[in-house]
C-alpha cells in the first residue's frame, strides 16, 4: 500500500502516463475499500475511549468520504484526486499498523 501511495507522493515522483494513472486510481480505491473494513474490525475490539479507535475511525470516515470524490475530467483533475486516495492509503496503513500494536 505504502509503495503504491509513494508513486505519486513522493518529492521526486514523476508524473504517470494517463494509462498508468487509470491504474493507480483503481489500486488505490481498491486498497481502501478492502483495509476500511480491516480497520474498523480491528478498532470495534478495542475500548471506546481507545485514542488510536478513535483516530483511525476518523480516518476511516475520511476514506470514505474520498471513495465519493468524482475522479475528474481532465488528467490533471484526476491526478489530484489520486493523489488524495494515495494519502488515505498512507492514512490507513498508519492507522492498521497503530492498531496492530494497540490490540
């Protein structure tokens, strides 16, 4: 997930051919539709109270909320939007991994 989001966040990152940009938006929606319900299994085992629940569900309600986003018309409206999914990949992965250590 990690590598997949640095394709397109890293500082040196070049810009994807169109082809390769339509893949990255499929990958990427992919990875958060298949690690939201990971998370919110994970999170639902721990108390309400729990901070690092509470920030992942957060980031979840976040991850939804860009699965909604239209993904663009023109390449340059696109590549923003996969730019947002990249970093709610990077969220989640965060959030999975914070609450692998707090279960």
């Amino acid at each position: 997930m990690r590598e997949t989001a640095t394709l397109l966040l890293a500082p040196d990152a070049r810009e994807p051919s169109p082809e390769e940009l339509e893949s990255l938006l499929l990958a990427l929606r992919g990875m958060i539709e298949s690690a939201v319900p990971e998370i919110e299994t994970i999170a639902a085992r721990l108390p309400e109270d729990d901070v690092p629940r509470t920030c992942a569900l957060a980031c979840v309600g976040e991850a939804r909320m860009r699965l909604r986003l239209s993904p663009g018309e023109t390449f340059d409206q696109r590549h923003v939007v996969a730019q947002k999914l990249a970093l709610t990949v990077r969220s989640l992965a965060d959030h999975c991994w914070a609450l692998g250590r707090a279960s």
